[in-house]
C-alpha cells in the first residue's frame, strides 16, 4: 500500500525542472533587487518535477475525483443539481474577475446592481423584506439570523429570551449555530410521520423562548402541514421563526417562508441557485428578514439612491457588525444570478415539483428493498432506515460504499438521527428518467446482493481507486502537504 501511495503521489526527482528563466535577468541581477533580508537562506523545499509531470498529475487526479459533472450524486439535504455552463462562462467575463473590493464605488455600478438585484430577487422568493448576501454559507447565515434575533430582543430590553428551540430531526448546524450565537437549545419532538409535535412544543413557550429554528419540508422531506399554527404560537410566546433555506428547493416560486411565517431565513445559494459546491466552499448563504428586522442586517449594505445609483453603506448603528470580508462570495452570487435569470419567473416553479417528482418516484420505486419509515407524498428528498430485511446484517455503510463500485455517489448517511439505519435520498429536477432508473436497478441489484453475496455488499468498495478509508487516521494525522509527506517518510 505504501509503494501505491508513493507511486501516486512521489515524483521529484533532483534537479528536474518545469521552468526556464534568463540567467543574467532572474539569477544575478534579480536577486541583487531583493533586499538581503527577504532573501531565502536555502532553496525551498518544493517537489522537483517537469511541465509533463504536473501536467499528468493533476489531469489524473481529477479523473478519480467524483462530481456532479460525473455522475449522480443523490446526497440527501445538499442539493447536487447540475451547475449549468452558462453561469460560469457569465461569471468569467474579465468586466467582473479584473474587478478588486477595494475599487472606488462609481467604477463598480454594474457589480452593486447585481448584487442590488439579486437582493431584490431572493426578497421576492423568499417574501421577505430584505436580504443581506454577506455570509459565505448556510451555516454562516444561520450565525448571522441568530445575532439578528438576539440583536431584536435585546433592543427592546428583552434579556429573559435566552431559548432557542430546534426539532429533533435538526442539521446539526442548527443547535451548533444557536449555542455559538450565545443561545440555550432545546429540543422539540417529532411525531411518528416526522413533523414537528405541537404539544410537544407548547409548554416550551414561555417568555425565554427567543425562537425557533425549521427547515420545510424538513429533514425528512415532509411538508409541515401546521406550520402556520406554529408560527402563530411562537409569535405569540413573544419569540421569532428562523428558516433553514436548504429545504427550499422544492417550494422556488410556488410557497414563500414569509407567508408561513417566518421572520428570518438564509439560503444556500450553492444548493438551490446551483452554484458548485463540495470539498467545503465557496458558498453564500444570504440571510432574509421581514421588515421589523431590517435595521440589524450587518453592515456593509448595497443601498439605491433616488437617482439609481448604487453605493455600500457601512455606518448604519442600529446594524449588526461586518460578518464578512467587504460583501461575501461575489462569484457565487454571479451564478446564482445567472441561474434565477436564466429560468426566469415562468420556469422558476417547475424545479419543485420536478425535484417532487424524481424522489417520490424513486422512494415508491424502492421501498419493496428499502424500509421506508414514513409514507406518504415526500416533497424533494426522503428517507430510507436501510435495507428492509435486517437478518443479512448488511448496513446502511455498507450499501452506500457497495454505490460507488456502480458509480453513483453514495446519499447522506445516518442523518437524520431519528432512524439507526438512515439513508437520505435527494435526486434533483436535473436528473433525467434513464439516470433514476439505472440508480433504482443498482439499489435493486445491492439489495439481491445483500441477500445472497453479502460479503461482496459488507467488503465495498471494491473496485474504486481507494478502498474503505481508515477515517480516524486520516483526520487524526492528515498529510496535506508535501512538507508533512516528507516529515512522515522522515
Ligand atoms: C446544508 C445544510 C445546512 C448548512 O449549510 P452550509 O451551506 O453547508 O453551511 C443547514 N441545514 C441543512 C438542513 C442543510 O442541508
């Protein structure tokens, strides 16, 4: 394994080089420029390989990379649509990556009204009264909502509202981001077909509830039929609704968070907007509120005078401080713009029930193999608690490794923590009918395999270019450098 490894990764060789520089120019007189004290006392320590050589490394490294340009990726709650090209050719025109945040305002009046427009948009999506595109993903826009709400309370001498109450099928970001915001999580219960329990909630509404955080359709992927109900209570306790934006797909132009309810939301423009995401960013997670929150929305603000010119407002006191470097992922909000545009307000509410269709298809398709745990009309994803016939031992784990040997991305596994054995499950509306149907054969075929080769199914996967991972390993004592390569070979 060792030698695979150095095979893969060890191609320096001493003294071959990738470059060529004049002599006279670069190695005499250059260095004579550069004062002796910025000077390196030895060379750096750097792999020694040529043009070919890197060339190859990295053409052959992407070929073992797993994306959505390569095959379907149903990871469950992270919204894999398809990136289209569009959005990144408009993106890559010099007029925006030549442009610099520093750059006087009037030299970037175009760049402030697409972000002034995008603002505008994601308002009328959402039915919300304003947008701030700062924070750099869901979980940074979760921060943001929170301080916001804290802001709120405390502004109107509220200091009891310490509580924020978040269900029990929660992304993890959910209660991570209340407690960094300075808050106390409680947990609300779910009721068997997974909506969240209102008798559980109601005695949790007293008058320390600052609010509570809901995703809908929620983690299960079931809408929440009495969420008007629960907003109206929680208004009424005193305390304000935050909306995880990672569940709207499937509700673009056809049900607005702020007609349910909701006082405060972010969403993943890399998850709905379709602007790539994985291996941890970029992203942009925009965060809305309804009018009575306006005033705490961070600074800088992209703001529209009367003669339609665009200008950043930082001096607003009421708001809440920079939560970001200048204004966020600007090239993330350039796709996403390019995206909304592209579909345009007719086409916009066909992702819904597209994204509605493809996973109910595969969960009826299923469930003869898969133990489905909450019937019913899913809305964009659904939940599967592993195989249904328990006595082959073949886990959850153990089906998503047996997926990549087939080529599929594996679904999120073990989350939402309601069921041992979860297994999540969102297609997408870019997903053609052949691409589900080889998915639905290939689940077919592992549950067969699980009943009559298990070990085949329990030792995946077994033909990727790494077998299973020895995780704990790999986060314990990572080698993400060259210069810690050579330190372990030391
Ligand atoms: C993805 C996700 C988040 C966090 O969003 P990031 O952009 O990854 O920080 C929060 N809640 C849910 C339900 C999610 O799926």
């Amino acid at each position: 394994m060792k030698n695979y490894d150095k095979i893969i990764f060890e191609l320096s060789k001493p003294g071959r080089k990738g470059y060529s520089l004049p002599k006279d120019k670069y190695e005499t007189e250059g260095l004579k420029s550069i004062p002796t004290d910025l000077l390196r006392e030895k060379p750096a320590d750097l792999p020694e390989v040529s043009e070919l050589d890197v060339v190859r490394h990295y053409t052959n490294l992407s070929n073992k990379n797993f994306g959505v340009d390569t095959g379907f990726y149903p990871l469950g709650s992270c919204t894999m649509k398809y990136n289209p090209k569009i959005n990144e050719e408009l993106c890559s025109l010099p007029s925006f990556t030549s442009l610099h945040p520093l750059q006087d305002e009037e030299s970037v009046q175009g760049a402030l009204e697409l972000y002034w427009n995008l603002q505008r948009m994601l308002s009328e999506i959402a039915g919300l009264e304003e947008f701030t595109l700062n924070p750099y993903a869901g979980a940074h826009g979760e921060l943001t909502g929170l301080m916001v709400m804290k802001k709120y309370h405390e502004s109107r001498g509220d200091h009891k509202r310490k509580k924020v109450i978040v269900p029990d099928s929660a992304h993890g970001t959910n209660p991570a981001s209340a407690m960094v915001a300075g808050f106390d999580v409680v947990e609300v219960k779910s009721k068997p077909n997974g909506s969240i329990d209102v008798e559980d909630l109601k005695p949790l509404l007293d008058d320390t509830v600052a609010g509570i955080m809901m995703t809908n359709p929620n983690t299960l992927g079931m809408f929440e039929t009495e969420i008007t109900d629960i907003a109206k209570l929680v208004h009424e306790a005193g305390g304000l609704l935050y909306y995880d934006g990672a569940n709207l797909n499937p509700l673009l132009g056809k049900v607005r968070p702020g007609d349910m309810g909701f006082d405060i939301m972010h969403i993943n423009l890399h998850k709905t907007f379709s602007t790539p995401h994985g291996g941890g960013g970029p992203g942009s997670g925009p965060v809305g509120v309804a009018s009575h929150l306006v005033q705490y929305l961070p600074n800088p603000r992209v703001v529209k005078d009367e003669k339609g010119k665009f200008h950043i407002e930082g001096n607003n006191n009421e708001a809440l401080g920079n939560i970001s470097g200048f204004l966020g992922n600007f090239g993330v909000m350039m796709r996403a713009y390019a995206y909304i545009l592209s579909l345009g307000k007719e086409h916009i509410k066909d992702v819904g029930p597209l994204a509605t269709l493809n996973a109910n298809y595969i969960k009826e398709n299923l469930k003869d193999d898969y133990l489905l745990p909450i019937e019913g009309v899913c809305k964009h994803e659904f939940v599967f608690d592993g195989l249904k016939d328990k006595s082959t031992e073949v886990t959850t784990l153990n089906v998503a490794k047996r997926l990549l040997d087939y080529g599929f991305h594996a679904p999120t596994i073990y989350f939402p923590l309601l069921f041992h054995e979860s297994m999540m499950i969102e297609p997408t509306e870019t997903e053609s009918k052949d691409t589900l149907d080889s998915f639905i054969n290939v689940m077919h075929e592992i549950a067969r395999e699980a009943r009559e080769t298990p070990e085949l199914v329990k030792n995946a996967p077994n033909n990727t270019i790494v077998r299973k991972l020895d995780e704990t390993t790999a986060a314990k004592n990572p080698i993400l450098t060259y210069k810690a390569l050579k330190e372990q070979e030391a």
